[in-house]
C-alpha cells in the first residue's frame, strides 16, 4: 500500500524524498547500457550511452570514517574505468558518515546543491486549478519530437549545457514513452515551449525534477500550473505524497501550493581530471 501523508512523521517525509531520488536513479540504470553496482556500503551506477551525471553517479552512502577516503577513490576509479567524464554523489539524511561532504570536497567534488530543501506535500490538499493565460496548454510528451522540444526548452531555462537537456530526451528514446522510469511535460503559450516538468513516481511517492518556466513567461502562473499538472494526474492514480527537492527560485512558489520543508539534499559534481 502506498504511504498516506498524515500516518508520516517529518522524518519520515525527510526520508521519502531520499527514497524517491534513490529508486530513481536505480531506475535509470535499468537502461541497456546501464549499470548497477550495490554494497551494503553504498550504490554505484553508470550509463555508458548518456553523458550526464544524473545518470552516472552514487547514492545510499553507509560508509564508516575509516573507509570514507578509500571509497572515494575507488569511486572515481569506477567512472574513470567506464569513461565518464561526470558524476553525482547524492547525499541525503541517511548518508554516512556525517562529514562525508568534507571528504568529498578535500577530494575535489565540486559542491551542485549545498542542503536543498526537502519538500513535502499532501496530495489531496492541493489546488486543482490554477488561472493561466488562455493560449497556454499543457501536454504529456508522447514521441520524439516532443522529447527533444522538452529538452532544448529545458537547457534554455536552466542555461545548461546541450546534454543536460538532451540527456533526458536520449533516455526517453531509448527506454521508450511508456517504459521510460519517468514522464516528461511541456507547457505552451502560443504553441511556443515554455515550461518543463518531469514526474517520478518511485519509492512510494510521486517526485518532480525539472521544473521551470522560461524567464518572459514567468508571473502569469505557468510556475504553478506545471507544478501541479503531474501530481494531480500522480493523485488520480492512488498516490498520496508529492515530493521534491527545490531551487532557491521555486522554494515560495512550492511554499505557497502547500508544501513543507522537511529536510535537505546536497549534491557533489565529480568531473575526471
């Protein structure tokens, strides 16, 4: 049975966020050219065809103080080995040890997200419309083209680099729309892409990644339209809890939808030397 909001203690919320990143990112290196490497001290992943660190990376860290450098290092031999240039160490509120970020940065992990907020949200207690101009829409991506509109979209709203974006249309085409471990959605105005999301149901909850809303079409409510759609539509098909972790822009925006901060999630870029 899924987890009901109300039976979940802040701790407990804190910990779903973490589970739904966790069982995401398990997911992605599902892919056939994926890979999965799991010790009761932490998890490793790759993908050898896509070129992002949310696709190579490690999560679920239970390492003892007097292991922690030596797993680094190994760690880095791991992605060297597969030729990847990146990689995510994600560190949530189970992470072990308790300075492991100190480690990570003496080793030369570049700080992503220093504590971003852990938010939480009831389901059912959310708004289920929001005003909007009139020529805006909102669609769920369904083929190719609209994978690839989604990620030059997304690359233009976060000024990231090409495969950042095109690392989640690449996913896409090679899972398949209705395998792939997410959904991706577009929001229009005038016909013109202006708005991204992504919804990962994983670990009991439903989780969003990738929100954004193009500078000259921000203030109208498309932020809180495309926050909503996907986990209303995560709702109608029996989950309770919305999860996620914000951008210091979208924090008031999720403040003012009803969510609660319950936690942080820090991030560490890797990039081979």
């Amino acid at each position: 049975m899924l987890p009901r909001y109300a039976d979940q203690s802040t701790d407990q919320l804190a910990q779903l966020v973490e589970d739904n990143a966790n069982e995401f990112m398990r997911a992605l290196a599902q892919d056939s050219a994926g890979e999965l490497v799991t010790t009761p001290e932490l998890t490793r992943f790759s993908n050898t065809a896509i070129l992002s660190p949310m696709f190579n990376g490690v999560i679920q860290s239970c390492l003892t103080s007097e292991w922690v450098e030596a797993a680094i290092v190994e760690t880095e031999a791991y992605f060297r080995a597969r030729r990847r240039p990146v990689a995510f160490w994600w560190l949530g509120p189970s992470a072990r040890p308790a300075d492991l970020d100190a480690h990570l940065v003496r080793r030369g992990w570049q700080l992503y997200d220093l504590h971003a907020p852990s938010m939480t949200v009831d389901l059912h207690r959310l708004p289920t419309a929001v005003e909007t101009p009139p020529d805006f829409s909102l669609e769920v991506v369904r083929d190719a083209a609209g994978a690839q509109a989604w990620a030059e979209a997304f690359n233009l709203i976060y000024q990231a680099p090409a495969f950042a974006g095109q690392a989640w249309a690449d996913a896409l085409n090679r899972f398949g729309v209705d395998q792939a471990p997410f959904r991706l959605y577009l929001g229009r105005l005038g016909g013109r892409v202006v708005a991204t999301n992504m919804l990962v149901c994983a670990g009991g909850v439903a989780g969003v990644f990738g929100v954004g809303v193009m500078p000259e079409a921000r203030g109208q409510g498309i932020g809180k339209a495309i926050t909503l759609r996907p986990y209303l539509d995560a709702r109608d098909e029996g989950y309770s809890i919305g999860v996620l972790f914000s951008t210091e822009m979208g924090h008031p925006v999720y403040r003012r939808l009803g969510f609660e901060d319950v936690g942080t999630i820090s991030r560490y870029l890797w990039r081979a030397g």
